[in-house]
C-alpha cells in the first residue's frame, strides 16, 4: 500500500514539474521578445543581412545576401539548417541509380508494347485474307451488273411510250383548262409569298423593337440595383456600428505598429548629381522632414558627379502576447462582427 502511494506521489511530482515547466515555457514565449536586426547597403552592388533571435539567442535565424543568398538556423548555436551547404555524393549516386532503374524500366514497357502491336497487325492482316478468298466469283458479279444495267433502260424506254401516247389521248379543251388552272395556282404562289415577305419583315421590326425594350429595361435595372447597393454601402458607413468597429481597428493597427516598428534606425545616403538643381530639390524636401527624422537620417550631398550610396540599419521587437491580443480582441469583438454581416448583405436590418 505504501509503495502505491509513494509511486502516485512521484507521479503527481513529476506531471507538476512538467506542467511547471510548460506554463513557464509559455509564459517565455509570449512575453520575452523576438528580437531582429537589419542591415543594408548600396555602393553599385546591393548587400544585405537580417538576423532574428529569441531566448538569449537560444534560436536564431540569420540570413546574408551579396550576390547569393544564405541562410542559417541556430538552435543553442548549433546549425541545424544551411541553404549553402554541398549536398552528399550518397544521395547523388541514389538518384543516378533511381535514373537508371526507371529509363531501363520504360525501355521493357516500350519493347513490350510494340510486340504486342505487331502480333495484332498480323492478326487483322490474315483475317483480311480469309474474308477476301470466302467472296463469290468475278464473273457472276458481272453478269448480274449487266443484267441490272440493261434493266432500266428497258423500263426507261416503256415510260417514255406510255407518256407520249397519254400525251396524244388528252383532248385540247382539256389542255386549256389545264394551263388556265396552272396560271391560277402561280399567281397564289406568288401573292403568297409577297405576303410572307411582308409578314418576316414586320416580325423583324417587331423584334428589334422589342429587343431595344429589353435592353433598356435591363439598363434600368441595373442602374436601379446599383443605386440601391450605394444607398445602403452609404447607410452602412455613416453608422455607429461601421463608425465604432474603424476606430477600433485604428486602435489595434497603432499597438501593432508600436510593437514592430524599429527602435532604433539609422540612414547614411551619400548622393550626387551633375545638375545641381536636382541635390537642392531633394535637399529641401530632407529640410521639411527634418524635424521628424533629423536624427536618425543624415545626407551627404555632391553637386558635381553623379554618386549613390546607401547604408542603413535597423533594430527592434516583437512581442508576441501583444500580437495575441490584438487578434484575440478583433475577432471576439461583436460589433465588427455585425459590421462584416453587413457588408455582406446577411442581415438588411440596418
């Protein structure tokens, strides 16, 4: 009984400490801060560096660019990660091997493919050759060609003499009639195609005024539509509740950008032109901005060549419990919430 309660005792000791040491791992993650540098200059190449540590450098990230870029990652100052480092000859003899196996592989699949089209085309070949030899002879084929082709001739000559003779039968009062009756039928003919000219004209007409209804009428619409969206986007910013969510979006956007500006910076340019006009026009828009970055910004000017030189530095923190509650406070915040279903038309009662 004893031993079950000593081991409960070590137990409950040890998921105390560890959950001591995740509360205090927490608590180092939200409140100590991330700290960056960064570092760039300019004098006809471009070179550039930017370090990120955390924890007394416990993990850091650093990253250097002239020409090519590197980047290293540092846990307790070990590398754990180098995009510069030469890769091993293993993995280069793997993958030649895996080359290899695969074009040998595609080799037998391509071979196996054009076996099996040559033994079809034999196949399709020979059938061919039975179906031919199992037709009826030539000659009988011809002979009933002929006896068809002699056929309607025949039939073609008794037609002719049937009509002609039916032709000499008919009487000439007949014939009148019959020419009189033809004249009437063409005349219809006629007056009833003028009339169905005269009818697709006028449905064409129709159409194309019934068309420009439909376009106006469509026109309208969306104008009204469009009117109508503006009238209520407008309602909705002159609101209080539109009015209330941007101050509040105004306020976070200030703690976020107190929290990730530079502390400190410094910008040396060394810059000249063969115009001096040009080095005075900039001098004077530096002398406005003067008394907000005076101290940090300083310009070295030439009015008789042509130079460009940069060198700037940058230092700061991140703290990332500050981040937290920002997000924590815009998403939770009703107000916003009410402000998003607006804009998306879920709930018209302003």
């Amino acid at each position: 009984m004893l031993k079950i309660i000593l081991l409960l005792k070590i137990i409950g000791i040890v998921l105390l400490i560890v959950l001591l040491l995740a509360i205090c791992l927490l608590i180092l993650i939200l409140f100590c801060p991330i700290r960056y540098g960064l570092r760039a200059s300019y004098d006809d190449d471009l070179e550039a560096y930017a370090s990120v540590h955390w924890l007394l450098h416990i993990l850091s990230v650093r990253a250097t660019y002239k020409g090519e870029s590197n980047v290293v990652v540092r846990v307790f100052g070990i590398p754990i990660y180098r995009s510069d480092a030469p890769k091993k000859e293993t993995d280069k003899t793997e993958n030649n091997s895996r080359k290899n196996r695969n074009k040998k592989n595609e080799q037998t699949t391509k071979d196996r493919k054009t076996s099996q089209a040559e033994n079809s085309e034999t196949k399709i070949s020979v059938e061919k050759e039975n179906t031919v030899f199992q037709k009826t002879d030539p000659k009988e084929t011809e002979d009933k060609q002929g006896e068809k082709e002699q056929d309607p001739q025949g039939h073609k000559d008794s037609k002719n003499a049937n009509s002609n003779s039916i032709k000499d039968e008919i009487p000439d009062d007949e014939k009148n009639t019959s020419i009189e009756s033809d004249s009437k039928i063409e005349s219809t003919s006629q007056t009833e195609r003028i009339v169905r000219k005269i009818s697709a004209f006028c449905e064409k007409i129709y159409k194309f005024f019934q068309k420009i209804k439909y376009t106006i009428l469509g026109i309208y619409d969306t104008i009204k539509t469009i009117y109508h969206n503006l009238a209520y986007y407008n309602h909705v910013l002159h609101s209080t509740e539109m009015q209330e969510a941007i101050s509040l979006c105004r306020k976070q956007f200030i703690t976020i950008w107190k929290n990730i500006r530079p502390r400190k910076y410094q910008l040396y340019l060394h810059i000249g032109n063969e115009d001096p006009s040009v080095i005075g026009e900039i001098m004077a828009f530096f002398g406005m901005l003067y008394p907000f970055v005076g101290s940090y910004v300083t310009i070295a000017p030439e009015f008789d060549r042509s130079v460009l030189e940069v060198d700037c530095k940058a230092k700061g923190r991140i703290t990332v419990f500050i981040l937290l509650k920002v997000l924590l406070t815009i998403y939770f915040n009703k107000n916003l919430k009410r402000v998003l279903q607006l804009l998306k038309k879920e709930d018209l009662h302003v």
